[in-house]
C-alpha cells in the first residue's frame, strides 16, 4: 500500500474534474418500461449537459448502445408550476407522447419516426404529469390565457391527434381548484381520482384527495375522500372499488387504503414511523406502486430512504444501491425502475423484489474515478436553539494524500433548497469534487426539510430566515467544536431558498468566512411581487400573509441589512431566472462593492432556476473551488484562477 502524501488540505491533487462530474451525474426525468413480452426495453428521460440542457428521451438498444429516442432539437420538458415533470411517456409499441420545452404542446412520435402534435397551439397553455392509463392520455393542464392566474385542471389528450385540429378546447376532467396533480383512472375507466389544493397551501400542508365519476366527456361532481386537514398523494387504483393512496394525519406520509363502499372506511397499510411521501415540487413523482399480484412496492424515508415490499400488512426490505432521491418509476411483474442516489451517484436500476441479485444499473450510478474516491456519509445530529438538526457529513477523502498533523479541513456547509426539500446520505460527484481535494462537506436537513416528519417539516412555519439559518450556523459550530472541522475555514453554500439562507447566515452570525449564493433570495417582498403563481403564496406559510407581515418581510430579507454583508461572497445567477431574478442577485453584487468585500459574480445566459448547460456546470464547480482557495489561503491547482472584485 502506498503511503499518502502529507499535503495541505485543500490542495490536495485530484482525478475528478468538472467536466466529469458534470458527465457521470444523470439528471434523470422519468422511465418506462417499452415493449410486450419477459424482456421490454427500458426507456429514460436525461438532461444533456453538452446540450444546453435538452432533455432526451433514451433507450438501451439490444446491442448496449444508448439510442435516443426523442433527437435534438426537440426537448422533453413541461414547464407546468414551472418545476414541470411527468413530460413523457410512451406505450408498448414503442410510441412516446411528450411535451416540447419550446412551445409546451403535447406530441406523439412513432418508433424512429418524426413528431406530430396532440393538442393545438393556443398561446401559453401547458401540458404536464403525462400518464398513459388503460389507453387513455391524461395529463395537468396549465392555461395562462384566461386571466391574470392560471387555470388548472386535468384533461384527456385524443391519441388520434383530433386534439390539434379541435375548434374548441380540450374538455376539462377534474378542475375546481387551484392545483391539480397525480391523475388516476380506475381499471374500468369509470372513476377519476386525483390531488388537489388550493392557495395559500402548498401540497405539502394541505391538500385533498377527490374523486368523481366520469359521466361521457366532461368530469362529474367529485367527492373529497381524504386530506383538507393533511397532505394525501399518489391515488392507485387497485380495482374500481379500491384506491391507496399516502397521507400524513399521523404526523409521517403512510400508506392508506380506501374502499368506496357506503361508509368510506380507511385503512393504514403497515404503518410505520417513516414517510412514504414528500413534498409534490414535481409532477409525476412516485413513492409506491402496486405489483401485478397485490403487493406493494414503496420507498421509506427517515434521513435516508429504503426501499422495501409491502404484503398483507408485513413489509421486508430490498437491497439497492440507492439512499436518497428514491421515486419508483414503473413496474412490470416483479421488477421495478428506481432512480435514486447512491454510492456511485445519481442512477437508475431494474429491480427484481424476489431476486435482488439480478439487481441492473441501466445509466449512472457508477463514476470513472473508482468508489476509493467517493466519501463514506456519517449521519449526525447536532443541538439546536429549535431541537435537533440533521446532517450528513463527508470528510476529506483522498486514498493518495493527507492533511498535516494537527491541520483542521476546511469545510463547506451544504444547504439545500426547496426550503421542503431533502438530503440523504449518498455522496454526489459535486461532493466527491471538493472531497477529493482535502475540504470537508456537511449537508444539513435544517428545521424544515422534509424526511423527518410533518413536526420537523413545520418548525419553518412563519420562521424563514431564523430556524433554517440557526440550524446551520448550530451544526456548522457543532462540527467545529467537535475537532473534525476548522472553525475559521468554514463556508456556507446554496441555491434559491438556500442561498437565502447563505445570505440571512452572513448578515446575521460571523460563523462562516466565506459564501456562495447560486441564485438566492434576497428580498423577501421582491419574490412575493416577482415569483411564479405555484408559490405566489408560499411565504404566507413561511414568513406571514401580506400585506400585514411587511415589517417582517422587510426585517428578514438579507437585502435590508447588506451594511452588515462584510464576508466574501461569490453569486452565480442564470439571467433567464423566472422564480428568482437576477435583480435580487445583482443588489448583493453591488451591495459588496459599496462595502468593498472581495467578491465575484457570475451570470450565465440561457440559464433559469438551476443550472443544466455543461459549461455553466463545469463553470460553477472550478470557479467555486478557485473561490475557496483564495479566500481560506490554499492552492488550487488545475482550475482557472476566479477575479475577485
């Protein structure tokens, strides 16, 4: 065995670059299992970085190659809640029906065949949460042409594609609300069920389970069969009498079965203290399904997801690969698609529930640098001024180098979005970049993450820019105070709702000596003004309604308190942000210049909420590493150097 070369951390030398990194992490949008028989193919849907982000449909031909399905230029992605998913699907014969990015009409393309469309182009009317159900189209509908909000509902697409020749609109479904999602027909095709909710809600705090019977075209009276007072998701249909569906009215997303019989009785299905379930920022997400002899398959999260196989009330446990991000994309017999996250990063398997050992990665999952590479999460738990705060820590990990004795690693505290979103303990080749090179991670679940429960989900409710940026600065100095992090070497990092909170943490504690803002909030009545109708009433919840919260508004937003901005910064803002836009990025810019703060910003065009170009990604990750080099005093070498204004 080698003996590791003592060398500073930081400067630590690597073989994970950008480029890699930006190739080996799919971003994967859905899969299907394509064809009739013991052997379908699989389909997928992914990002391509090389390709300003298109979104490709892919298969896995007999010969191992990867084929696209859906060619350049055309690019499958909804833009409903402006978050999309559910913009694809296909059926046995190999047809895919999908949502053009560019003008949001739903298409229909034959096996190496050219795309025609399926619904008419009236204007800004989008399609999402795509789902064939016994030969039947269904998808959300999203109408931008009827008033100063959207309109929602759900609709059936004709496969004959009369819906693009039609006079008149498409005929509504289900409507009556707000928001729609997860569409369901019964097996008969005589009852629809489907979630809904409405403003100032979001899915995840309250919503209702309806469900009406189909009478001809148009949608019948639904009936509400659960929620208003919890958050319901996923309708199935087990036979024309019997739907499951999760709920939380115990605190934790379950498993529920409902027999619409007289008295409307409610089951739990092996209730357990874990969330099947999350927040519903993406159509089409699925957290169970039903196999074809009764059981169910279904992920479990509780700070790290499982997956596991339901049977008359007991459950047992699959082995994957796979920690965090689980959703359940089909099923055909006994075998499941799961995309997730795990030792290798972001990938899909074909899992067979009886045979785990037949276990198939079909993209991602594995990186071209070796697992030595690629930090060992350690869950941990830190004291906080609201309770716990969850995390997950990857150390310094280099199998060819070590830190000095007696030398601390500098470390970056990872804060997610969402501010509902989630964590698991699955290293990313993100992570894996800085790692590798001798600085420490620390992601955290902060008071408001989901994957804990509704109680650690609501401890955010009307404390936005208090508990989140008490949780990170507890855990930050927690890790400090244990000795596994230098504790004048510690930078925060986030994007949108974390890089609010990267911006609340640096003008309101000294923890940190460094920060990256990548498209944050910056001021909190700007976004109310500026944001997208899905979370116009978002901060109702998190902040307080306006306008009689507008002192708070003013007092949280990091905007108001920039004088008190004296810690390097670098921002990164895409320039075709709809849900933040560049002003607020740009009033820190100029903010830091006024006070004469080192700093540097970023912006990149054709970029929105989230970057997806390869050489935005590639861009980011150096200019971040550069960033952390000069301002905590370590080499980093193989990267541009980053001009600090």
């Amino acid at each position: 065995m080698t003996t590791p070369d003592v060398l500073p951390y930081g400067s630590w030398p690597s073989p994970i670059t950008a480029a890699e990194v930006s190739a080996a992490s799919p971003r994967l949008e859905g899969a299907r299992f394509v064809g009739r028989g013991r052997d379908p193919e699989v389909w997928w849907g992914e990002s391509v970085p090389e390709e300003a982000g298109r979104s490709a449909v892919r298969r896995r031909a007999a010969s191992g190659d990867v084929v696209d399905v859906l060619r350049s230029p055309w690019s499958a992605r909804s833009r409903v809640h402006e978050y999309g998913g559910g913009s694809w699907t296909a059926d046995d014969d190999g047809t895919l029906y999908f949502v053009e990015k560019a003008d949001q009409r739903v298409w229909r393309q034959a096996l190496d065949g050219e795309p025609h469309p399926l619904t008419r182009d009236t204007g800004d009317v989008r399609f999402g949460g795509l789902t064939l159900q016994h030969g039947r189209l269904l998808a959300v509908r999203e109408d931008h042409t009827r008033g100063r909000a959207p309109v929602r509902d759900i609709v059936e697409i004709p496969l004959d594609g009369s819906g693009a020749e039609r006079p008149t609109r498409l005929p509504s479904l289900a409507g009556g609300s707000d928001f729609v999602a997860h569409p369901a027909l019964s097996p008969s095709g005589t009852r629809l069920a489907w979630v809904a909710w409405n403003h100032p809600h979001m899915a995840w705090d309250r919503a209702e389970l309806r469900v009406a019977r189909l009478d001809g075209e148009d949608g019948a009276e639904w009936t509400t069969v659960a929620g208003g007072e919890s958050s319901p998701l996923q309708p199935v249909w087990t036979d024309d009498d019997d739907l499951v569906y999760s709920d939380d009215p115990t605190g934790r997303w379950n498993l529920w079965r409902l027999r619409l019989t007289a008295d409307l009785r409610h089951e739990p299905l092996a209730a357990v203290n874990a969330d099947t379930g999350g927040p519903l920022w993406v159509l089409g997400t699925r957290w169970f399904t039903a196999l074809e002899d009764g059981r169910i398959v279904a992920v479990r999260t509780d700070g790290s997801d499982q997956l596991v196989v339901l049977d008359d009330g007991a459950s047992r446990p699959v082995a994957v690969d796979a920690v965090t991000r689980l959703s359940i994309e089909d099923a055909r017999g006994t075998r499941v698609l799961l995309s997730g996250a795990g030792s290798g990063g972001a990938g899909l398997w074909e899992v067979d529930v009886d045979d785990e050992a037949t276990t198939r990665l079909i993209v991602g999952g594995a990186t071209p640098w070796g697992g030595e590479w690629m930090p060992r999460s350690r869950a941990v738990t830190f004291a906080g001024p609201h309770g716990p705060v969850h995390a997950f820590d990857y150390p310094p990990t280099n199998p060819r180098a070590a830190g000095p004795e007696g030398e601390q690693p500098p470390y970056v505290v990872f804060v997610h979005g969402g501010p509902t979103d989630h964590v698991g303990g699955a290293a990313s080749g993100k992570i894996a970049y800085l790692t590798s090179r001798g600085i420490g991670v620390l992601d955290v679940n902060y008071g408001g993450s989901s994957g804990y429960g509704r109680a650690y989900r609501e401890r955010l409710l009307g404390q936005w820019g208090v508990v989140d940026v008490d949780d990170v600065v507890a855990a930050a100095r927690g890790l400090a105070a244990s000795g596994a992090a230098d504790p004048k070497r510690l930078a925060i990092a986030g994007g949108s709702a974390g890089g609010w909170t990267v911006l609340s943490a640096l003008t309101n504690s000294d923890a940190f000596g460094a920060g990256i803002s990548r498209y944050g909030v910056a001021d909190l009545r700007r976004l109310a003004e500026d944001t997208h109708d899905f979370e116009a009433r978002y901060l109702d919840g998190m902040v307080g309604p306006l306008p009689e919260a507008e002192a708070l508004y003013i007092e949280r937003s990091p905007l108001s308190h920039l004088d008190r901005l004296r810690t390097p910064l670098l921002i990164e803002q895409g320039l075709d942000d709809r849900v933040v836009p560049p002003s607020q990025s740009e009033a820190v810019r100029d903010a830091l210049a006024e006070n004469g703060v080192p700093h540097a910003y970023l912006a990149f065009e054709g970029e929105g909420h989230g970057f997806r170009g390869a050489e935005t990604l590639v861009r980011t990750m150096e200019a971040e590493l550069a960033f952390l080099g000069q301002i905590f005093g370590f080499e980093t070498p193989g990267v541009p150097p980053l001009e600090l204004d």
